[in-house]
C-alpha cells in the first residue's frame, strides 16, 4: 500500500466529514425552528434544504468524478472540502433559510469527497489490498458519526449555532491540512473528454450502466443504497413505536452498532475479502444484510433487535467487497468518472428514499403493519444480492 501520509488524510477527511455531519444531527431540528419562527415551518424548511443537496449532488457528481480523471483528484476534493465547510458557516450564521438552501445545494454540487477517496485509493492501492483500505474507510466513516452527536448535544446545550461553527471550523482546518500534506495521486489525462453528454448526469451514468459486469455493480448499488436508506430513516421509529424507546436507549443501541461497524471495518474486512474473494464477500454481506432487515420488519422483542443488529454489522464487510470489486472492473484512467456515477446513483437513493419510507411507514401504522418499510428495504436488498450472485467476478479489459 503504497503513499501511507496519504491515506491517513483521506481517512481523516472522511472522519471530520462524519463528525461534521453528526456534530449537527442533534441540532437541526432546534436551529432551524429558531430561524423559521415555528416547528412546522422548521420542518418544511428542512426537508427543502435537505432535498437540495441530494439532488444538486445527483446532477453534479459524475461531472466532478470526470473532472478528477482529466485534471487529478486533489483539486477537486479540496475544493469539495471548502465548499462544505462554508456550509456549515453559512448554517452558523444564515438569520433566515432561504441562504442556508442555497449553501446546501452548493455544497451538494461540491460534494466530491467520496468519489474522489474512492477514486483515489484506487490509484495508490493494490488491488488485492483494495478492500482493506475501504473497509478502514467505513470504520472512520462509523466513528465520525458515534463521535459527533455526542459532540454536537454537548456543544448546542451551549448555544444551537455552536456545532455549526465547529464543524465549520473541521472543514477548512482539513483543507488548509490536505494542501500541505496530500500527493496527487493521478497526474491528470487531458485527452479524457468533458462534454455536455457527460456533464448531463444521465449521460454518465447510462455510460457506466451499458457496461455489462459495472452496469450490473452499479445497479446492485442503487438497490443496496435504497434498502440502506430505508432502514436509516425508519429504524428509530420503527423502535420507539413498536418497543416505547427512549432517545437515550435509541442512541445507546445505534452508538453501540456504529462503533462494532467500525471495529469490524478496521480489522476483519480485509482479512474476509482475501479469504472469500469480492465477490463471494459481497453476496454473503449481502445476504447478511438482507436477513437483519427482515428480520426487524418482524421483531417482536428488544433481544431480537439485539441479535439482528449484529447480523447488520456483519454483514456491513460486504460494503468495502464490493467497492473493491467495483474498483478491480474499472480501468485506471476512469475511476473518478465511475466513482461520480455511483456517487450520483447514491445522491438519487438519498433524495427519494427518505420520502417514499416516510409515507410508507406513516401509512403502515394505522394499518398495524409497522414492520412494511422494513420488509421493502429486505426487498431491495435481496434484489442486490442476486444481481451480484449473477455478476461474472471479472469484467472485459477497460478500455483507456
């Protein structure tokens, strides 16, 4: 493995980004009905600027991976860096939403950092080592988020805008950081093309869909992300309205899987994937995680939320397998353009699902059917395994 100070940084980077994102979380919801004047007109305010940056990361993201190839990844995640960090300034300092929208959606059109830390370990790491290193990328990804919270509850009860400032602070702290330390891992291909087809975020990623084994990963992908999704959004109410937990109980259990996620990340998925191969990790993760979100549609028990959580972290290795795979079929002068499509698959995942799970969930509770959301996302989930069960493990050579 080859450039360590560099892997430290973009291991860094994607722990401040979640610490970032977690230093918030608990704070939303006070913030921005302190702007809005009310709660409801605080929650609708919310789901606008949240919205916002899914769908400007969607349009954007496979642009900024082709960036990445044609002129090399470091201006493009550092740039990706500033814009968030002046995000959170502008939520620290906006005294009304409308500005906060129009930071968000240009954060959202900035947001580069996974393509560019997926792409980039994909230019400095062997490909046997491949699911190692993200696999360290998902237990820093986990271990920003159990932090931040915990931060940001200690920091609002000082003041709601405080978290803001910190994470703002995080952010520009890490772009000063990676401008003094970060290599550039790809020099750059000036004969890759930019043009409107490949600026249209449905021209990038129909290019990578046509591929026959990465068009396959990719929509495994968005079915993985979809089921992900519906179960983040949904579980903590699934367990306060089946089970009467509260909010501590709630982020003891999620601060608990959150940091078995990043042990397992750190030290087992890379010994798992050499043993298994990408692929057979991937469908077994797969499976595993198929099986916890059934599970949970069903669960009638605390224990059982217990047990099924656990199934749920071990089947979280599959997420670095497949990155690998996906890494391994991809030819080296394109992996920023193919890590920007399956950000961009993701950002798409991430604007519907948290919608369409809410008015599933919402409508099951009269119908005492609690558990429906959970057994979609068992769905999806299910339906990703079998696309990857069906993927040859290798794909034609890629062309340059």
């Amino acid at each position: 493995m080859r450039r360590a100070p560099a892997l430290s940084f973009l291991l860094v980077t994607v722990f401040v980004d979640m610490l970032g994102l977690g230093l918030i979380v608990p704070i939303v919801p006070a913030l921005m009905t302190a702007v809005t004047g009310d709660a409801a007109g605080g929650a609708r305010w919310s789901g606008w600027i949240g919205s916002s940056y899914g769908l400007l990361q969607f349009l954007a993201a496979p642009l900024l991976g082709r960036i990445s190839d044609r002129y090399g990844r470091r201006p493009v995640l550092l740039v990706s860096l500033a814009c968030l960090g002046g995000d959170y300034l502008a939520h620290a300092v906006s005294p009304a939403p409308w500005p906060m929208l129009v930071l968000h959606a240009l954060a959202g059109a900035c947001a580069g950092t996974n393509t560019v830390v997926n792409a980039y370990i994909a230019d400095v790491v062997e490909p046997q080592r491949r699911a190692r290193a993200y696999g360290l990328v998902g237990s820093a990804f986990a271990a920003g988020f159990v932090a931040g919270p915990t931060l940001g509850g200690l920091l609002g009860a000082v003041d709601v805008r405080l978290p803001f400032f910190a994470a703002a602070g995080l952010a520009l702290a890490n772009v000063v950081y990676g401008y003094a330390v970060l290599p550039e891992s790809w020099p750059g291909d000036r004969t890759v093309p930019l043009t409107l087809r490949m600026a249209n975020p449905a021209g990038g990623l129909a290019g990578v869909l046509r591929r026959p084994v990465l068009g396959r990963l990719a929509r495994a992908r968005f079915a993985a992300d979809v089921a992900r999704m519906t179960g983040q959004v949904s579980w903590t109410f699934l367990v306060t309205y089946r089970f009467a937990w509260d909010p501590a109980h709630v982020g003891l259990v999620m601060a608990a899987a959150a940091l078995a996620r990043a042990a397992l990340q750190a030290w087992a998925a890379g010994p798992v994937v050499r043993w298994l191969g990408d692929k057979r990790a991937a469908v077994l993760g797969g499976t595993l995680g198929a099986l916890a979100l059934a599970g949970t549609a069903v669960a009638s028990a605390p224990w059982e939320i217990y047990v099924l959580q656990a199934v749920g972290v071990l089947g979280s290795a599959g997420g670095a397998a497949a990155q690998s795979w996906l890494s391994r079929v991809t030819g080296a002068a394109e992996q920023g353009t193919v890590q920007g499509a399956l950000t961009g698959i993701g950002a798409l995942a991430e604007t519907v699902t948290p919608v369409a799970a809410g008015v599933v969930f919402a409508w099951s509770l009269p119908h005492a059917l609690p558990g429906l959301v959970f057994a979609g996302a068992a769905a999806f989930a299910a339906a990703s395994t079998l696309v990857l069960a069906a993927t040859p493990a290798t794909a034609p050579a890629a062309r340059p």
